[in-house]
C-alpha cells in the first residue's frame, strides 16, 4: 500500500528509527489510510493534518521502541490495580479524572506526556519539562482552529488526559473518528478489531512513563486512567489489567449523545469544508450504545464488585462526599491535603469556566424518544435523571 508505505517512511526520516515494535498496528494503519482517502472528503488542511497525526504517532511508536531497546529494563516495571474512570462520554468524568489527580500520591497521565513520551519524564523535572510549555503552544494552536473546544473540553498540558493518544501509537483509537469522517474504519473498529494488543502497548507506554517517574510524592505509581472507550472493550481491557478497578460515571443519554456529537463536529471543522452531522450523531449512538451492552454484560458476568458508580447531577453539585465514598471503595485514605488541593482545583475550574455549551439533537439527526429506547436497559440499570441538567 503506497500511502502507508509512504507514512512509515517518513516517520522513520523524521526519528533516524526504523523498529516499530511488535505488534500488527499496520492493520489499523491501512485501514484508516484506506477509509479516510475514500470517505473523509478531506480540505487541503484536512489532509494535511491527516497526513500529520499519522507520522507523528509512527514517530513517537519509533521513540518508545528505540527506548526499550536500549533499556530492556523498563518492560520490569509493574502496573498494579490500576483505577479506570469509563462510561458514556460527557457524564462529568473529565471533572473526576482531574479531581483526583489533585491527589499527589496517585499517578496521573498529562497531555504533554501523552502526546510526548520520550524521554521518559523524570520525578526531578517533571513540572519544569521543556515539553510542557512546547505543549502550552499547541493548546492555543487547537483553541484557535476550534474555539469551542474550551467550553466543551476544557484542558491544560498539565491536566490528565485520556489515554485515546496511547492507544492510537497502535492505530486503533476513537481518537480517528472523533476528527474524520471515517465510516469504514469506524465499523471495523466497533466489531472487527482485536484490542488486547492496543491495550497491551498502552501498558507498555504506562511503563515508559513510571519507569523514573511515579507518584509526585515520590511514591509508587497508583495509575487513575480515564477513557470512554474501556466500555467498548471491556474484556481486552479486563485481559490486560486484570487487577484494575473501574468508576462508572452516569447520565442521561439524551444530554450524553448530542453534547459528544456536537463535540466531534468541532472537531471535524477543520479538515473538512463538508462536516456529515448525520453520520456524527449515528457512530455516537452506535458505539456508545454498544459500549453500554458489553460494558453490562461484562458486570453480569461476576464483576460488579469491581466497580463504582458516580451519577453526573449530584457529583455536579459537590463532589467531595461522593470522592470521600469512592476512597473507602478503594480502600484507600482521603487525606486532607488531597481534599484541599481538589477544592482549589475546583473553584479554579467552574463547570461554565469558558462559556456554556450549548447543542441541538437535532441538528445531528438524534431524535431522542428513538435515543430513549435504544439506551433503555442502561437506563433502566443505572437510573440516571432524565433532562437538561
């Protein structure tokens, strides 16, 4: 395939590597090479930027392999129990993540190292990395192709970040059809794909990244990771981590499915002059719907100890007494200098900080009574109020 022969290419000019690891990240390559060349009606900027995500995630593939490579040692390093925050999108998980990230005994991974890996942070200079201010620079860049982005996703360099970036190094990501119009490749993600070795690299990026650099107060790495998509594949995930502990946020799907398509459309503006509103709102439903019925089979099959769940109105309202109880799940002390560095975080950080969001349902071709019925098992489970909230 000329394309993507053409894409490996350049990511090996760009490094001086040529070790792409184990692994058949090329599948997930081509195919989205494939869809996005025949489906996304790319702009100019749109192919560029298409054509830049690619080599950029193959260069920084190279990186983490050059890194094992001469640091064998690094595959020693152990990711234990970690904490995944999962659920439908849009249901206050981003505001959870980075409250207890707040907490200074647990690990957290930051949009500069996620998008920036290698070097490996170090604990010393962990704060004062040249990459976060490279990272700052690139924030404004988004903030000013996508305005809107603030109020829907609002977020730092330093804040911590779904790990859609770790798992697309192996080309199979959400990360891909929340920017381009890619119904193929959407399809074989959702039903084809084998995630056990996308969440298997993942693993093998946590462990670049703890390796000189665990908890900020010099304690062992205790990993808070957050994705939706762990619903969509829970049982890769459950097969990788099999210690892990699960946060289940919730709320209405009829908030949920539009806000997340309206989100994808801001994100789609710039790469094409032609943005398809219809498919938006028939992926989120499609891929969201199924996460839910996995992610329920998967509680039914002996798991729901494992989890903890988390309602979206009254966490809105005040956290704290729902981290205080997330804390005793765990196990684990909500000590006071956690709490207080949450609540800093808080009121630095108001919910409308950069304006209201604001979306129509049915501008995406969502009609909710239709929305209503297919979510209606999760809803029937889980609860979650009904309406604007």
């Amino acid at each position: 395939m000329g394309r993507v022969s053409a894409l490996l290419d350049a990511a090996r000019a760009a490094t001086g590597l040529d070790d792409f690891g184990a692994g058949n990240f090329r599948e997930g390559l081509e195919r989205l090479v494939d869809s996005a060349d025949r489906e996304a009606n790319l702009n100019a900027a749109g192919r560029v930027m298409f054509d830049g995500q690619a080599v950029m995630l193959l260069s920084r593939r190279l990186e983490i392999e050059d890194w094992y490579r001469r640091h064998p040692e690094i595959d020693d390093e152990q990711i234990v129990a970690p904490l995944m925050i999962l659920g439908l999108p849009r249901t206050g998980s981003t505001a959870l993540h980075n409250l207890v990230g707040q907490d200074r005994s647990v690990r957290v991974m930051s949009t500069w190292e996620a998008m920036m890996p290698c070097p490996p942070p170090e604990a010393a200079t962990y704060d004062t990395d040249p990459r976060v201010a490279a990272m700052e620079i690139q924030m404004q860049r988004r903030d000013e192709m996508t305005p809107r982005m603030k109020q829907m996703l609002p977020s730092t360099a330093t804040s911590p970040t779904e790990d859609q970036v770790t798992m697309a190094f192996d080309f199979t990501s959400q990360i891909f059809q929340a920017s381009f119009h890619i119904p193929s490749y959407a399809h074989w993600f959702n039903y084809e794909a084998d995630l056990v070795p996308t969440f298997t690299y993942v693993k093998r990026v946590l462990k670049l990244l703890q390796w000189h650099c665990g908890a900020p107060d010099g304690g062992p790495a205790r990993w808070r990771l957050k994705n939706p998509t762990y619903s969509l594949f829970i049982d890769a995930l459950d097969t990788v981590f099999p210690d892990a502990r699960y946060c289940m946020t919730h709320r209405d799907p009829a908030n949920v499915i539009p806000s997340a398509a309206d989100l994808y459309f801001e994100m789609h503006k710039p790469s094409t002059d032609a943005p398809d509103k219809s498919w938006l709102g028939e992926v989120i439903t499609e891929s969201f719907a199924l996460g839910m019925d996995r992610m329920m089979a998967f509680r039914d099959a002996g798991n729901e100890h494992r989890f903890f769940d988390i309602q979206f109105a009254p966490f809105q309202k005040d956290p704290f007494p729902v981290l205080a109880k997330l804390y005793a799940h765990l196990g684990e002390e909500f000590t006071l200098e956690a709490e207080a560095r949450m609540r800093a975080w808080r009121i630095d950080t108001p919910r409308d900080k950069h304006g209201l969001h604001e979306y129509d349902a049915a501008d995406f071709g969502i009609d909710i009574a239709a929305l209503r019925s297919r979510f209606a098992a999760y809803a029937e489970r889980f609860s979650p109020p009904q309406g604007r909230d």
